[in-house]
C-alpha cells in the first residue's frame, strides 16, 4: 500500500493584518496542515489604525489594540503563534528557516513546506536620532510620554501623505503647536482641488505648513515625528530576489518567483499595474494574506483588490477608490473626468457640500477613479465606487440609477447620482 507523507508546516512570518490573515486562510484551505506563526514582538494581531485614538485620548492605552495570549489563537483555530521570535535567514534549498529566540537569545531551525512573507514595512531609512516614528504599538509609550509632558510645546510632522494628516488629526487635539512638513504638497496623489483645500482648512486649525521643507531633528521643546519615507521591512537572510529591498514581487496569486514562498501586505509590491494593483493600507494586506495563506496550504485563489483609501483631517473626510493622479497621467488612452461640488443634504438641513471626482475611460465607460472630500458622506461613496470598480461595472449601467432617500444622509437626488448624470448618457 502507497503511503504519502504529510505535508510539512506553512510558516508565516509576521503576526499583523496580513499574517494573521495568512494564517487563519491556510487552516481553512487545509485543516490538517500545521499552521506555525511566528512574530518578533511579545505581542500579536495589533491595529496600527487605532493608535491615533490613543494619542487623542478617545482609548486609554494600547491595551484594547493587541493580543498577548497566543494560546487563544491554539485553542480556537489550531495555529501556533510563536512570540519574540525573529525570522533571520531563509535556506530554501533545504526548506529550513533559520529563527532567533528573542526571549532566551538563541538561534534554532525551523522546517516548512511553504512560506509566507508577511513583515510589513517599517519607515526609511530607520534609527535617525532626533526623530520618533509611529509604526508599532509599544514606539507609542515614549512618543506620548514627550507629548504629555509640558515642556514640549511644538510637534513637528514630516510628511503630507496619509499617515502624516492623520497624525497631524490626532495631533490637534493636544493643544500644542503643530508644524506640518512635506516636499510635495499635502496628498500628492490627489487632485490639485483636494490637495488646495486641505492647505486652507490646515491653516484655519492654525498648523503652520512648511511645504517643500525638511522637518528639523527634535529636541526637548520641540519633538518630531516622522511619517513619510516606508520600506519593506526584509532583513538580508529573508531577501531571496535581487530587487526584493524595493518589495517583494508578486503576482495576483501572491506567489514570489521563488516556488512556494508567497508574500503579503506592506512588504509586497505586485508585479501586475493597474486599477485592481492594491496598493497599501490594512484591508489590501488583509485580502492579500487571505490569498497568500489559502494559496501557501494548496488553494487556487486570486487578489482582484482594489486601492481604496480614507482619511479624516480636522473634520473632513477625504478618500480615493482606484487609480492615484500619477498612474492617471500615465493612461495610454483618452481619459475623461467631471468633477464639481454638490450638496449633501437637502437645504432646509443646512449646507453640506461633497467635493467629488470621476476619471473614465469614455471609449468604454469603464471607471478609473474617484475622488471625494467633505463633511460627511465621502466613506460610503467611496465604498461604493470600489465596489463598482471590482466589479466591472461600466458608465452605462449606471445610467438612472436610484438610490435610498433620508434626509439625514443625502439630498433626493443623491450626490453621486448627480455626479455620474454630468458624464452624458453617450457615454457606454
Ligand atoms: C498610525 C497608523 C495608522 C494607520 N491607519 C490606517 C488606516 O486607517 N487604514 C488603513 O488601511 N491602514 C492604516 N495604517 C496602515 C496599516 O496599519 C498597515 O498597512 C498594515 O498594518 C499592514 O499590515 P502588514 O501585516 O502588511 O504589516 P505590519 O502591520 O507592519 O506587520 C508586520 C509584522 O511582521 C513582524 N515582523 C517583521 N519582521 C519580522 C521577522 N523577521 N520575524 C518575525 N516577525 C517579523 C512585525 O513585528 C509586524 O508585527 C496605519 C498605520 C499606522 C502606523
């Protein structure tokens, strides 16, 4: 009687969105399969998005945002987290991973089968001194003990960019001076329109913008927090592909040119363009490492994200689904856009405008990007544009489309709908 092997174990490195991700997709694709996964921090699954509600004081500490049982994830899933332990170096020819035990300071070898890449990234270049970073749940401890002591009167931010405005948001609230850097304008990637208003509304909430200027080291008086400048967080022994420092290729099966290691998350750079690529933010590492995971324990699946972003700034909301102004300019073929300011909500509640823009292919009515900024309104929409764009859905078939009415969440004619009616019925 032929007997087959077991399959070895899929590792994963890396316990945040993607490689908790990785790992739960792996046990369900084959319940039989060890599933190991391995962090450096004495800490597992952490929410990164949720430490600005820390530094606002809207959560009292970290505690709410990270595991340190790992023996829960055991008992209800079956997967082995290992806590401080650091992967070093990858032997692929013998399938082994080389690991150091960061609590006993020593080094073993672990066996797998396939593995996963799911390091994130962490901000370059990393240990300047002078400059705090807010990548990790534990770097907040010393961030807050500088801001909560009065002698810091003024925090600089360096960065324009997502992270940076939604730092400079949490950052508001502390009464302290804050100083905004960047070497482009604020969100780069967006319309010239959205970018302008943010300027104007940074300024009303009295943040002194230094654009295309260097933010200076800190100092006691003075602390400065970097948020620009992310790379791959890939020690030597884990780069198996000569350009891996720039991200770990990948194609849409999350599958690097090395068989069986797959990668995922901020560490991941895909091989394949446009409008689906997924580019960064947690839901992108999420639905990346549930492809890697499934695909690493013998699934077929396949990453069809697309990059969706949302931000809040001083009481407005900004967000993006689909393609960035740069990739826009890059289009080979004619591209249309309509934009404009509509009203939220029906007059008789008060004004409300939405800033909103629409970029298409008008051969095709198929849909490139979306852009909005306002009040309020701008997450759903931009849910809802994303939607469609995973989807295929084209110009044409949103002609007439009719959506639910209350006066607290839009006006009769809602502001998309209104949006999408300046693109013409000629439009396929
Ligand atoms: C302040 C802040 C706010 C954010 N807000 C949002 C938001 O609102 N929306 C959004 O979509 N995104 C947000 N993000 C981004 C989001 O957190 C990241 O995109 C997401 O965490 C990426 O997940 P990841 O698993 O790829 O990487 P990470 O979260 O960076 O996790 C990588 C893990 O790998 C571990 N690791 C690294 N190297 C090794 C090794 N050699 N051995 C073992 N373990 C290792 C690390 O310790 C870490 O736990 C925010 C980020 C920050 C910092």
């Amino acid at each position: 009687m032929a007997h087959t092997l077991p399959l070895g174990p899929v590792v994963v490195i890396g316990a945040s969105a993607a490689g908790m991700a990785a790992a739960v997709a792996a046990r369900r694709v084959d319940p039989k399969r060890e599933v190991i996964l391995l962090e450096r921090m004495p800490y597992y699954a952490f929410a990164s998005c949720g430490l600005p509600e820390v530094i606002k004081g809207n959560l009292p500490d970290i505690t709410p945002l990270v595991h340190r049982n790992p023996q829960e994830l055991g008992e209800k899933l079956g997967i082995t987290v290992l806590l401080q332990q650091e992967a070093r170096r990858i032997n692929h020819g013998r399938r082994k991973l080389q690991v150091r035990n960061l609590l006993l300071d020593s080094e073993y070898e672990l066996d797998y089968s396939a593995l996963v890449l799911a390091t994130g990234a962490r901000p370059a270049p990393p240990g300047r001194t002078g400059y705090f970073t807010l990548r990790y749940p534990h770097e907040l401890d010393k961030l807050l003990g500088q801001l909560r002591d009065n002698s810091c009167r003024r925090v600089n931010v360096s960065g324009g960019g997502v992270l940076g405005l939604t730092l400079v948001d949490a950052l508001l609230s502390l009464g302290k001076e804050v100083h905004l850097y960047t070497r482009d304008t604020l969100l780069a990637s967006f319309p010239p329109e959205i970018s302008l208003l943010l300027v104007k509304l940074l300024e009303e909430h009295q943040v002194e913008l230094h654009l295309q200027e260097q933010a200076p080291p800190g100092n006691r008086e003075e602390l400065t927090l970097l948020a620009h400048g992310v790379e791959p967080h890939l020690p030597a022994g884990l780069r198996l592909g000569r350009d891996w420092d720039q991200g770990i290729p990948i194609d849409r099966s999350c599958r690097t040119e090395v068989e069986g290691i797959f990668a995922c998350g901020d560490c991941a750079r895909p091989r394949y363009a446009g409008r689906r690529a997924g580019a960064g933010g947690a839901a992108t590492a999420n639905r990346q490492g549930k492809v890697a995971g499934a695909n690493a324990a013998g699934g077929k699946e396949r990453y069809n994200g697309v990059f969706a972003v949302l931000l809040e700034i001083a009481g407005l909301e900004v967000g993006r689904a689909g393609f960035t102004l740069a990739q826009l300019k890059q289009e080979r073929q004619p591209v249309a856009s309509v934009s404009g300011n509509f009203r939220l909500l029906p007059p008789w509640l008060g004004a409300s405008d939405l800033f909103m823009r629409l970029d298409y292919r008008p051969a095709s009515g198929e849909i490139l990007a979306f852009h909005a900024i306002g009040v309020r309104g701008v997450g759903s929409r931009i849910n809802q544009v994303a939607g469609w764009i995973q989807a295929d859905v084209t110009l044409s078939r949103l002609h007439n489309l009719e959506q639910a009415y209350h006066p607290r969440y839009s006006a009769v004619t809602d502001p998309l709908v209104a949006l999408l009616a300046r693109t013409g019925k000629g439009v396929k």
